[in-house]
C-alpha cells in the first residue's frame, strides 16, 4: 500500500485509458497533471553521471574532499565532545578517521545501525536485522539500431524470460551513443545477492540477454556486438509487513539518542523514493543543519507532495521562489495553521 500511494497517487484505471486513447489537453494549472502520465521532461545529454560530476566539482571548488572508492566501516559519537569519530577505510584496508559535528547518512540502514558506537539496543537491531532488500543488474548490449522501440523503458511481462524492464538509452539522449548506427539496450534483473542470476558470471548474464532480447523479438542474433555487466546491491528496499514497524523503531531510537546522525535517501530512511526524492532528502536536511533546528520533516518527503515528474513547462513552473522541488510544509507553519 505505502509502494502503490507514492507510485502511482492520483492515478485510475479510467484516467490511464483516456489517457491512451485520446489527445492531451494543454493546461496553464499543472497541478492538474497526473504526474505518473507526463510526457516530457529534463535529463542529462550524457546521463546522470553529468550532474554528479558536476556536484563533484562545485564540492571541490569549495575546498571539500570527495573519497572515493573508500567504505565507512564505523561511526563513535562522542558524547563529552560533542563530535562524531568516523572510521573508513580503503581497498587495501588501510584505515582513516574524520571528525564531524553532523553526519549525514544514505547508507543502508541495517548496516549503519550495527556500525555506530554506543551500540543501538538489541531490540533495535533485531529490527534492523529484519530489514530487507531486492538486488539488482543490468546488462548493456550494444547493436545494431533497427529503431524497434522509440521509449525510454519498457517493462517485460512474458513469463518466458526473466528481464524484467528494457531500457533504451538513446531515446533518453542520443549523445548517450555516440554512433548513430548503433543503440545500447539496458536488461535489468531484478534478484538476490547470492542467487543463481547475481552469481553467474558476466560473460554467461550477457548470453543470456542477448538470447532473451532475440526471443521477445527487438534483435536478431547478430545484432548484438558487445555487452558488459553492472550489478547494483541493495537497490531496492523491501516493504514488508514488518519494515514499518522496524524502520520506526531503529529512527526513534536515533533521533532520541543521536540527534546529530540524519538519515537520507532510499537506503538511509529504506524508504522507495526515487532519485529526486532522495536527493530532497538531503537537501532539506542540509537546511535543518544550517538553521540549527528542524525546519522540514524529511520523512515527508514523496508522501504529502505529488509524485514525479511534471514536465519540462511544469519543471519551470514547480521550481517557484525556493528553487526546491516537492518540499513538504515547514514543520512551524504547519504547526501554527492548526
């Protein structure tokens, strides 16, 4: 229930279906639109990666320090100083140590609640044992472009094949292919860390793709021209009957004892926003930070507001004054509306 309310809020089965069959109506109120059926918006010519560099630069230019390719491996709050002890260390195992008065974690939040020091109760990391995710892996075939599908991502539904979306990277931006003869399809498998998909090698998972595209039909064997691998744990926090339950008890005990740690992001709050959500997360929380106080509620965040995009007029139209994108009300004005 808390999936279908953020995914597909304000939509019918009668809207979808006018919706398919019949021209859309140009409104001047894009509060009206149904955000799950727009049909425009912004993105990156070379992908997302550009607006990460880009934040990486800014960071740098600033006088920050990105690492890279390190894993935080504990975090000691100390109480007396009034300052957190972060430990990290690099592929070699080498260890470092950052202090800070805040930090802010997107990690995964059954692992952050067993790396933080004072430990949690034990009630509160049975609860974050309980935590479960769904893996992921894409496996990107590079062929031949026989122009078969024009959208951005389809979702496969024939019980024959195990991919479960297609997604087509040069309709999302033809400079994401830089040969025009050439296209680059994107076969995701949605799975487990450990099982028979995840644990095959690349070499067999890129067989596989190719096969299964030929079968439902948008290739022929000799397309396919080159293919690579990329697996991505963790992706999608599981909604069980119980995470609700547990993701309050492991937050409460957080806030009470470490009002200086904030959760962000998908894995940080195991909350399924999306990317935009996500990164509001942050960005609201670096405001509470500044202001020295709790301004926004980020757990909020993609439940009063709308969901998705709103087009490329209705992007222009939604940034207003703050420049900030489905923003939930100020916790003092809600507060003094009552």
């Amino acid at each position: 229930a808390d999936w279908a309310a953020q995914r597909i809020k304000g939509l019918s089965l009668k809207t979808a279906i006018l919706n398919a069959l019949r021209p859309r109506k140009k409104t001047k109120d894009k509060g009206q639109i149904i955000k799950t059926l727009i049909d425009s918006f912004r993105y990156p010519r070379k992908g997302p990666g550009m607006m990460w560099e880009a934040c990486a630069d800014k960071i740098r230019a600033m006088g920050g320090v990105i690492e890279m390719g390190k894993k935080v491996v504990g975090c000691r709050w100390e109480e007396e100083a009034g300052l957190w002890i972060v430990t990290y260390e690099d592929q070699r195992k080498a260890r470092f140590q950052v202090q800070a008065r805040h930090v802010i974690s997107s990690a995964p939040l059954r692992q952050l609640a067993h790396g933080l020091r004072p430990a949690l109760s034990e009630n509160a990391l049975r609860a974050a044992d309980a935590l479960k995710y769904r893996d992921f892996l894409t496996v990107m075939l590079i062929l031949k472009d026989r122009q078969l599908f024009d959208d951005n991502w389809i979702y496969i539904h024939d019980p024959s094949v195990k991919v479960g979306r297609i997604q087509n990277f040069k309709s999302w931006s033809p400079e994401m292919v830089p040969d025009p003869s050439l296209c680059c399809y994107g076969l995701e498998y949605f799975c487990f860390e450990g099982d028979g998909l995840w644990s095959s090698s690349d070499a067999a998972l890129i067989e596989k793709a190719k096969e299964e595209l030929v079968k439902i039909g948008l290739a022929k064997p000799e397309d396919v021209l080159d293919g690579c691998v990329v697996r991505q744990p963790k992706a999608y926090p599981v909604y069980d009957d119980r995470y609700a339950e547990n993701v309050a008890m492991i937050r409460t005990e957080i806030e009470k004892r470490f009002p200086t740690l904030h959760l962000v992001g998908r894995n940080g709050m195991h909350k399924y926003n999306n990317q935009d959500h996500a990164m509001m997360t942050a960005m609201l929380c670096v405001r509470n930070i500044l202001a020295e106080r709790k301004i926004y509620d980020l757990w909020q965040v993609n439940q009063d507001a709308e969901y998705h995009e709103a087009g490329t007029a209705g992007a222009q139209h939604e940034v207003g004054a703050t420049g900030l994108r489905l923003v939930p009300t100020r916790i003092q004005e809600a507060a003094a509306s009552r």
